[in-house]
C-alpha cells in the first residue's frame, strides 16, 4: 500500500486538536514530530502515530509498529499500563474514548484534507453501490474522475484495490482523502454505512452533500446494531455532518428523514412519479439497452436511458442525477453518463447464445433489495422459470437467514443455498438454516460449494426462458472464510463460463 508523503506536526499539535472536541487526551513522554498515522501495524509509514484500538488488540502489534518506524502510539486508558510496559519510553496519547480521539487526531495529523475536495456521501439499505458508480461514470463522461469509497472497490488516486468494508476506519479514511487531494482529484464519492455513522468512522468529516436512499431492516444483530431504531438512528446521523442532503420521497419513514434532513443547510429531494419532487422520474420502463424514464426537473423534461436493468435502478439514477447537478455538471454529460454506465456485480445481465436463458448477477443481500430485485424480475421476465442461488454471511446480519428465504420464495421457483462469506461460522450450517425457513411449498437445496451451486442452478433452470439470479457476491473475487479472504471465482465469471459467454464480454 502507497501514500502520499504526510505533513509534519507534533504529538501535542494533536493533544490539543483532540482536547478542542471535548475529548479527554493528554500526553505521555517528550513531545515529537509525527507524519499520518495507522492502524495497521503492516502498513505504518515512518514517524506515523499508531493507533491500538479494538477488543482483540495485542501488545505484540505495537512492537512490530514501532519496528516498523512509527514515533508514538494512541491508546485509550485502560490499556496504556499494559501498553507502556511493552514500549517503555516511547511517547504516547492517552484517552478515555478512543473512537472519536482516533478520529480528530487522523483529521489533523494528515492536516484537515477534506477542506480541498468536495466529499459526497451515499447512505441507505440497498443502492449506495449502484449510486456511487453511476455518478462516477457521469463524472467520467463530464472528463473527471472522482475517488471512490465503498463496499465494491476503493480508489483514491494513489491507492486502488477491492474492498473489504463499505466505510473504513477513520484512520484509514482520512489517509483515503488525503490522497484524493495530494492525487489531484477534486471530488471523492463515498458509501457511508450505519456502523460508520454509529462508531465514529467519519466524525469530523465533512459532507458537501449527504444522500439518503432508502431504509429496512438490516444489520440486526448482537455485533451490529441492538435493534431496528438504533440502525435507523445512526443512520440519520449523516445529516450532522453536511451542507446539502437530498433525500428519496419514496423511502420508508421519509417523514422522519425529512425532518433530520433540514438539518443541512439544503435540501433536495427526488422519487419516481413524485411531481412535488425537485427531480422525478416517470413512465420507467424496460428497454433493450435496459432501463428509460422522462427525467422532470428544473423546469424541464428530459428523456434519460440508464444503460443497466432493474426498473428499481431509476431511484438510483435519480439519486446520481441530483448530486451530479449540485456538482455543476450538464445534463449532456449526466445523460451520456448514465447511458453507458457499468456497475460491477449489480444488475449484469449474461445471456446464452439463444437468448433463452439469462443470469442476473448482484449484490442484493438484504429484505429490502430483495424485495425490489425480485419484484423488478417478475416484471420484466413474467414467465421465465426462476432458480435463484444465494447464501447469508456468518457472524452478522441474523435475521437474513430467516427474512431472505421467506422474500425469495414467493417469487422464484427454486432456491439453493451456498456459501456467502461464512467468517467464523460453518457455511452448511447456515444454509441449513435458510432451508428450515424456506417455505414448504417452495424446493430448495443446498450445494456449499458456490461454483457448484451455480453450475447447478444452470442445470435446473434448463434452456427455455429461464432466468438464474446469482446474488449478494456480484464480481467479488474473495470470501471471507475465518480470518482470511481467499481468491475465488466472481459469480459472473462463474455465469459467463456456464452459458459459453467470453470473460470480456
């Protein structure tokens, strides 16, 4: 991993940045220079101040920080006895609340980045994806390339590989905008996810423009959030931290968003066949290069096609449209955009050589993009045979083994269940769970081997008007098998070799 080279400051330039946010800090040892800072003893630069945060923190990862070079560490107080005994006169911060000290101290230790570029952030359940890349393809056809944060890839004009979180931890992050401004860039779109806005991943941080999408139940469980009202809670929080929001009419409990929303200092909003909308979107409807609608806004009508499938992608689009204008950018260029978008892993279409039988590949993997996906599915295949192949990760999200079986059923005709980023979970047993909540008059079975799954999924749907949905993993190429991520086969290479399609196409 490469960086930009940090600016210099000190250890009490960075006490007193802490201190002026209401956080206990003080300092311990001589003062001294320090440049950035990580979190990740592998990847410290020279005179970086090291983090020590998290429940499985050992002391050993210090030690291999400051061989690694790095002048000073950052650790709350519970932990500074244990930790100053293994790194005996190296100077250090010491707080009571080690989440938001990490925060303001990544913020001014690489000198307050965000103040160069402008910084859209995308929340909702289901679509932060699919916006960020449909905006970064208007920046593109506008002749900019925007950084991008999020659960598909992570490009920051320096650093570029495929994600393993939607949000980073803060530090982290703000090495990411850092090198967006050192990099050139001007603007960076970012998913923001409710484990970031609840665990201080972005405090501080400021949003030119917050967007929220849309809200369900997700991310309920004992390591996520307790309960629905604190995933909604904290998503809400976004809107603390921006200039303009701009919200989706036609998300649930919109009531409620709208009201957190006015908290910014603008407010835009957008929905399909919502006239009182400032963008709104009508008459959507399939077509060969996948979606078009009649864009009204501004005063205006204009005739959009987005150049991906699902009728629900329109929400989307609109989304894009809405942030890309607040951006200063042309309609030409936002059309143009749209056209010619590619999203991987969401809604990529392959089809046989016939034409007969089709796999949707994407990401959906909770109630609500189950919902709209399948519901998209039915309507433009009504009488396409449906075998769907999906699975529920480990050590999270509980409630899709028993939400998702349950949405799926009463749509597709047959389900196999597969392995889906297990963790430390075993991936039959999972799976064995979706089966005992899968609806008895829907059949299904379980193939843990998620290329074999998929192959056989090709076998039962056979070849006349069949459609496969392969879902949650899109073109991801790892999974997430204890501590480890695995190199395998993306779903939709998986799909191309089945139905005989080149891997380029």
């Amino acid at each position: 991993m490469t960086s930009c080279l940090p600016p210099e400051t000190t250890l009490s330039s960075l006490a007193d940045a802490i201190a002026a946010q209401g956080v206990k800090i003080r300092l311990v040892g001589p003062d001294r220079p320090v440049r950035g800072m990580s979190i990740d003893s592998r990847a410290v630069g020279p005179e970086a101040l090291f983090a020590c945060k998290g429940a499985a923190f050992k002391p050993a990862y210090l030690e291999d920080a400051l061989n690694a070079g790095a002048a000073a560490y950052l650790c709350d107080e519970s932990s500074e006895p244990d930790l100053s005994a293994h790194a005996e006169g190296v100077s250090h911060l010491v707080t009571d609340d080690i989440r938001p000290a990490m925060a303001y101290a990544a913020r001014a230790a690489y000198g307050r980045p965000d103040k160069r570029i402008d910084i859209m952030g995308i929340t909702g359940t289901k679509g932060k994806s699919t916006t960020s890349f449909l905006l970064k393809s208007i920046f593109a056809a506008a002749g900019m390339r925007p950084s991008i944060i999020g659960s598909i890839e992570t490009d920051d004009g320096i650093d570029a590989f495929e994600s393993h979180n939607t949000t980073p931890e803060a530090v982290d992050l703000w090495r990411h905008v850092f090198n967006t401004a050192e990099s050139g860039r001007k603007h960076l779109v970012m998913e923001v996810s409710s484990h970031a806005l609840k665990y201080d991943r972005t405090l501080g941080l400021m949003l030119d423009v917050a967007c929220f999408l849309n809200i369900g139940r997700d991310h309920i469980s004992p390591s996520e959030h307790p309960s629905f009202e604190d995933y909604f809670a904290s998503k809400l929080r976004i809107f603390d931290q921006c200039r303009t929001a701009v919200v989706n009419l036609d998300s649930d409990l919109v009531d409620e968003v709208l009201e957190h929303a006015r908290r910014a200092e603008r407010l835009l909003t957008f929905g399909v066949d919502r006239p009182e909308a400032d963008y709104s979107a009508s008459d959507v409807r399939p077509c060969r290069d996948g979606i078009a609608f009649d864009l009204a806004c501004e005063g205006g009508t204009r005739p959009m096609t987005l150049g991906m499938a699902g009728l629900f992608n329109a929400e989307n689009a609109l989304a894009a449209i809405a942030m890309a204008r607040i951006a200063g950018i042309g309609f030409e260029d936002i059309a143009s955009g749209l056209a010619h978008v590619r999203v991987p892993g969401r809604m990529e279409v392959v089809r046989s050589a016939a034409g007969s039988t089709i796999a949707l590949v994407d990401y959906a993997h909770n109630e609500l993009s189950y919902k709209t996906f399948f519901t998209s599915v039915r309507k433009e295949h009504p009488a396409a045979k449906v075998v769907a192949v999906f699975g529920a990760p480990g050590d999270k999200a509980f409630e899709r083994r028993e939400v998702l079986p349950r949405v799926a059923a009463q749509f597709a005709d047959y389900l196999i269940y597969t392995e889906e980023d297990p963790a430390h979970e075993d991936p039959r047993a999972i799976a064995e769970e979706m089966a005992a909540n899968t609806p008895t008059d829907t059949p299904c079975e379980i193939i843990v081997d998620r290329e074999q799954a998929i192959i056989r999924a090709f076998e039962v749907a056979g070849e006349n008007d069949a459609v496969v949905c392969l879902l949650a993993k899109g073109d991801e190429t790892r999974q997430h098998r204890g501590d480890s991520f695995p190199e395998v086969k993306s779903d939709l290479h998986i799909a191309r070799e089945c139905l005989g399609v080149a891997q380029d196409a």
